[in-house]
C-alpha cells in the first residue's frame, strides 16, 4: 500500500546505501530509482512520477500546484501520458477487479445459465436454451461481456493478481481515462481475435485479453522511460508459455490483446504534446474499428 510521508525527506533521512547504489523512492523504500521530483528533489519511482513540462514531479508537489500563485488546477501538471493526477491512481483497477469479482460471484449462484448467456460463443446450439446462441446470432455484446468472466477460482484469482499487480501502476502512469481505453480496447481485440479464429461452437471467457494488453503497454512504458525491461520481459514469457503450453486456453485472446496494447500503448506515451490526445484516442478508435471489420467478416462466414 502507498504510504505517503508526512514532511519531505532529505537525503540524510534516506536509508543507507551503498556508494554505487542507486537512491530509493521516498514513497515507496523498496523501489530503487534514478529519476528525482524536479521541484523538491525527492527520488520517485515510476508509480509515483507525474509528467512535467520538465522532468518529472512528485504527487505532493502536484497536489501543492504550482507554486507562482495560480490555482493548483491552473498549471498542474499530468501523467507521462498527459492524463490528469488522481488522487487514488488505482481506482479504475479495483472497480474492473470488483465487476470481475462480482460477476464471478453470480455466475457460482445463478450457475451455467448466466455464463452461457454471456460467455464469448461464436455460433452454436446451447441446449440450455433451445437455440442456437452467440456473436454471429446477433448478440455482439458477447465480445464484451466474455471479459468480466471466468471458469474456476483458480482462473479469476491469477487473472486479478496480474491485474493488480500490472494494472495499478500503469493506470498510474497512464491517467485514469487512458487507462480504461487501454483496457477495453485490448479485451475487445482479444475477442475479436478468438471470434475470428476460435472454433465457432468453442466457448471463451476471461480478462486475459485486457491484461495481456497492459503487459504490452507496461513494456512499451518501460521502454520510453529507459527502465530495466527485463523483468516484465520474462513475466510475458512465462505467460506466452503457459499460454501455447496449458490446454483450453484461448490463445487468440491473449496474442489479440497484447498486439492491440502494444499499439494502443506506444500511441499514449509517444504521442506529441500538441497533437497527444488526438492521437491517443484517434489510434484507440483505429483498433475499434479493426474489431468491427473483423467481427464482420467472421459474421459473414458464420452467416
């Protein structure tokens, strides 16, 4: 958990380090770090930096405004992102765990009936309901819904863990409402993905789509701060390998969700100042729009 100091620290009140190490964020004392607040120079590690018109700053200084007697609105600075600073940065990821969690919880009490009708399906007869039920069938919805559920305790409890872990310095770095275009625009290609390829009649489910999108954006910031990628490299290589390696994972998914995070990621923290939300959310929509014509096509054929 965050725990934010109450006055400053200086470099006396840091812990003791070694004379090659490198200084620990003052917010957060496990985290070793290069990058220091431009106002107060404090250490600040990536959760913790805000984009500035220089450098980076720390939360307080955000918060406290900008100092030449303006309101704190007026000059605050935002997310390497350009997203504005909330005071909780992980809002966002505990509602989408929260939704998963309570979907989950309905699928145990209603059971089958309620997962069926609002799992991925392509096309196929569901004797549950007498009918033949799924995307092609007129019910799109599916490619959303699919992402808030989930087939076993086992399932929800990694897929939350990732999410929290992943998504709650991401959302952090990225502002609140990049964050959430992140998130849904890499489940929607997930979907699409497994609807394109996956076996009509095969039942999909799962927000690994969404999650694998903010491992790709999480590498793609990484990158742009110049941070030691390995780590986050070898956490996406043991999930390609249980991905490829495991049996009944929808494989489409996680490839369609980190293609479109990496994409949608290296638009939000490369993109120009001046033309940043433009592009953001112009390149959002781009991959919207990928998913339509490719749910169409597969309609078409499912037709």
């Amino acid at each position: 958990m965050d725990q934010a100091p109450g006055s400053p620290q200086g470099p006396e009140e840091q812990r003791p380090q070694d004379a090659q190490s490198l200084p620990v964020c003052y917010r957060h004392p496990d985290r070793e770090t290069g990058v220091r607040c431009t106002r107060c120079e404090r250490p600040i590690c990536p959760e913790c930096m805000v984009s500035a018109s220089v450098g980076f700053q720390c939360p307080e200084c955000v918060r406290g405004g900008s100092g030449t007697g303006h309101a704190p609105a007026a000059a605050q600075p935002r997310t390497i992102a350009g997203g504005t600073v909330a005071a909780d940065p992980r809002l966002a990821t505990k509602i989408l765990i929260g939704l998963c969690v309570a979907a989950y919880l309905v699928q145990r009490v209603v059971g089958d009936r309620f997962t069926e009708h609002f799992e991925l399906l392509g096309q196929a007869y569901v004797p549950l309901f007498g009918s033949v039920e799924g995307v092609a069938e007129g019910q799109p919805y599916r490619l959303l819904t699919a992402m808030f559920l989930h087939a076993s305790p086992i399932h929800i409890i990694f897929n939350m863990m990732s999410l929290w872990w992943i998504g709650g310095p991401l959302e952090a770095a990225l502002g609140r409402a990049r964050y959430l275009a992140l998130y849904f625009v890499s489940g929607l290609a997930g979907s699409a993905l497994t609807y394109l390829i996956a076996a009509p009649n095969q039942p999909s489910l799962g927000a690994s789509g969404a999650i694998f999108g903010l491992f790709g954006a999480t590498a793609v910031l990484m990158r742009r701060l110049r941070y030691d990628m390995r780590p986050v490299i070898a956490l996406l290589v043991i999930n390609l390998i249980f991905t490829f390696g495991w049996a009944n994972i929808a494989w489409q998914a996680h490839i369609g969700g980190l293609v479109a995070g990496v994409i949608t990621g290296y638009a939000m923290v490369h993109a120009p100042r001046e033309r940043r939300a433009l592009i953001q959310y112009g390149t959002c929509a781009v991959v919207l729009v990928v998913v339509v014509v490719l749910t169409l096509i597969r309609t078409a054929q499912l037709s």
